[in-house]
C-alpha cells in the first residue's frame, strides 16, 4: 500500500480527533475477525482453500463549525492470509471532504481525498495478487463574489494528483479551473451557470496523451416535501495534445430525482451522460462503504487507467425502512465507451437487492444479493457474476458485537479460464466507541 496513501487516512483520523468538540463527532469501530474461502484465487481449476486473519477499524468523521465544515468515512486493514500461500496486504479506504473557511463568506480552502481498493487488471478475478491502492487527491481555494441580492458567483481553482500503486499510467497531475454564477429562484430552487476546464497531464505519454478538458452546463436543484430534483445540461469538450488526434465533443447530462413516497418509502432515479475517466469516477464512485461490508474492504470495479470514456448510466433505487424491517433494491444499467476504442469497451445490466430483518433487539438477520451481466463488446466477451449471501449480527451491548456472514459467489465467462465460483464465511468480533 502507498505510504502517502496511509498518511493520508492516518491524518484524516488524527484530525477529527483533535478537532473542536462543538459541532464535532468522531466515531470507530475496532473489529477482528477470521475469513475462509474455498477458492481464494477465484480460479476455474485447482482452487486454493484460503483462511484469512482480518483485523481493522473503520471510522467516521463529521464536522459543523463556523471555521470548518467536514464529513469523512475511512478504513485501515490488515490481511494475514495463514499458510504463507500470499503476500500480508495493508490496504486504506478513505472517502473525505473538508472546507475551511478562511475568510467568512469570501475565500474558502477545499481539500477532498478519495483512497479505495481497485483491480490491477479489472479483466481478471479478484485474487490477492490483483489488488492495487489508488488515490485522487484535490486541493484548491473557492472565491465568493456577489453580483446582486439574489446572484452570487464562484470562482475555484485545484490541483488533482491521482495515483495508482501499480499501474503507473493512471498517474497524473490536473489543474482545473471553474466559474460559477448561482442564482436563488426560490427558498428551495437555485440555478446556476458553470464553466469548467481542466488540464490533464499523465505522468508517462508514450501511449496515451495530455489533454484538456472543457465543460459548460445549467445547474437547477429543487427541494420540495416529497421531491428532489438535480439536473445538469450542457456539453463537454475533449481536445488530445498529440498531433492529428481529434477533438470529441457531446451532450452532458446528468440528473437525479428522489422521491419520499412516505416516511418509510422512497425511491430516487438516476442517469447520465458524459465524458469521464478513471480519476473522475473514483471519486464519484470510490468503493464500497467499508461500514457496511461483511468482512473489511471491497474491491472496486474501475478500470484503472488514463483512457477517457463516454458513459452512460441510469439506475434506480428503491428504499423501504420499516421498525423491524429494511429492503433496498437497485437495477442498473451502465455503457463505457472508450476514445479511440479500446478492448474495455462494455455494456452491463445489473441489480443488487438487501433485507434487512431485526428479530429482536440485539439480533438483526441480513440477505442480500447481487446479479451483472458484462459484455465487452470489441473482444466478445460476456461476463455473467452472481454473488448472495446470509449475515447475522448480534449486539452485546453498547460497544460490543459480533457477525457472521456465508457468501457465495459465482461467475461464467465466455473468456477462457475466468469463469469460477467460491463460498466464503465469516466470523468478527466489534468494538464500537
């Protein structure tokens, strides 16, 4: 694991517990627990029977105060995979925002870390050999300007480093730049003129190239009782450095709807189109809620690497909330398509599913499932994953508890030799600050 990348995490933490106590909440959870797989590797033949030792601590930052304002979710793990069949792996999962006010209502400093797991080559299965840190990190000042009682504008300028801790050409250094004019409409409705454009530069071009990037679009949120609706229109613009390359040019949008349906009930509607890359969509998407995984940190599905990709997604998700009972499910649908062509290019539908049962008080019982079918289209390929599974987690008392989990997960492929299935179980023990 990248030692800034631990830095960083370890920071994260050591500043939320030496931040102010007004307006300030610093929660952890310390936990142990013990992993076997049938099939480690996730291989179609020769499997590896595998027992792992897994100890860790998530923790979770918020901070409301005049000077500062922050929300951070991290995990640091350690994998001891016994028998000396793999490697140990340290690995950190940090999602991170923080706005210091440096000036009140004129100059603000934003500083946002996303640190996860992803694939070091997403076309294979998720072995203990195929696991890299990556991490994009941002900083830059926000300018606050007023142009009347009820327009205001921004002005933003930061620095991206994004880092990859085995596939060096996801390495790269970006300036972006963006002016804003917002306007209220209403006490729930504002609109908003924004301009962007950022400056790519990766650390090795032999293959791919620099290039800049140039987004203008309409910003309109509204938040009604029963509604929420946040939409972008507008369009983006890729320009290449090398010599010959064309530019790309298309329709951006982006939206999403939420509707409460009632206190328990709710549903929310999600599309969009645009240009992105692996960078973007790490901190879009940076992994898996390390607070909510069964046995530590999960592995992400970005293809890691500089190609910029035309993206097309929409999902929905449903939400029930109930005293003893809670049920989500989220069918999905998502295209990629690279620049230039690539062999990643792909089309996948999907859904995950979890319910949620307490009981009793101390005792909440949890299935939950997943489906995906994976077409790269260029090379032929179709990939057809199913993952479900059982947990169980039971309450001591206010700081301890234990869970326990049987995953089952399986995979056919068109490709030779990715096609596999595992069982895994699990047992931990928790203690909760």
């Amino acid at each position: 694991m990248s030692s800034t990348t631990l830095h960083r995490a370890i920071a994260m933490a050591l500043l939320a517990t030496g931040a102010p106590a007004v307006a300030s909440q610093f929660d952890y959870d310390l936990y142990a627990g013990v992993a076997h797989s049938d099939n480690v590797r996730l291989t179609t033949s020769r499997p590896i029977s595998q027992t792992i030792l897994i100890p860790g601590i998530n923790f979770t930052w918020d901070q409301q105060g005049a000077a500062l304002q922050a929300h951070v979710i991290g995990n640091l793990e350690y994998r001891s995979y016994l028998g000396n069949r793999f490697s140990d792996q340290q690995s950190a999962q940090l999602n991170g925002q923080a706005l210091w006010t440096l000036s009140p209502r004129r100059l603000d400093l934003n500083v946002q870390d996303y640190a996860g797991i992803q694939p070091l080559d997403s076309l294979a299965s998720d072995a203990p050999n195929n696991r890299q840190q990556t991490n994009v990190f941002m900083v830059g000042p926000v300018l606050h300007f007023r142009l009347g009682e009820t327009v205001r504008g921004q002005a933003e300028l930061r620095y991206i480093n994004s880092y990859a801790e085995k596939t060096r050409d996801f390495n790269s250094n970006r300036a972006q730049a963006a002016l804003r004019l917002i306007k209220d409409l209403s006490p729930t409705a504002r609109m908003s003129l924004n301009l962007d454009t950022e400056r790519v530069r990766l650390h090795t071009t032999t293959i791919y190239p620099n290039y800049d990037r140039h987004e203008l679009f309409a910003h309109y949120v509204s938040t009604l009782p029963k509604v929420d609706l946040d939409l972008e229109l507008g369009a983006t613009r890729i320009d290449y450095d090398r010599a010959g390359a064309r530019a790309h040019t298309s329709p951006l949008v982006r939206a999403s709807a939420t509707w409460r349906i009632s206190a328990r009930n709710n549903l929310t509607l999600d599309g969009r189109r645009q240009y992105s890359d692996a960078a973007h969509d790490l901190m879009l998407r940076p992994g898996t809620n390390p607070l909510r995984n069964d046995y530590g940190v999960g592995i992400g599905d970005t293809m890691v690497n500089p190609q910029v990709f035309l993206e097309h997604k929409t999902e929905l998700v449903y939400g029930f909330r109930g005293e003893r009972v809670s049920f989500t499910l989220a069918p999905y649908y998502r295209k990629l398509d690279y620049l230039g062509g690539s062999v990643y290019d792909q089309r996948g539908t999907g859904a995950t599913t979890a319910l949620d049962y307490r009981m009793r008080p101390t005792l909440t019982v949890s299935l939950f499932a997943s489906r995906e079918n994976l077409r790269y289209t260029t090379m032929h390929r179709v990939d057809k994953t199913l993952l479900a599974g059982i947990g169980i987690v039971g309450q001591r008392n206010s700081h301890w508890s234990w869970r326990a989990a049987l995953t089952r997960q399986q995979r056919h492929s068109t490709a030779a030799g990715q096609s596999y299935h595992e069982t895994r179980i699990y047992f931990g023990l928790v203690y909760k600050r």
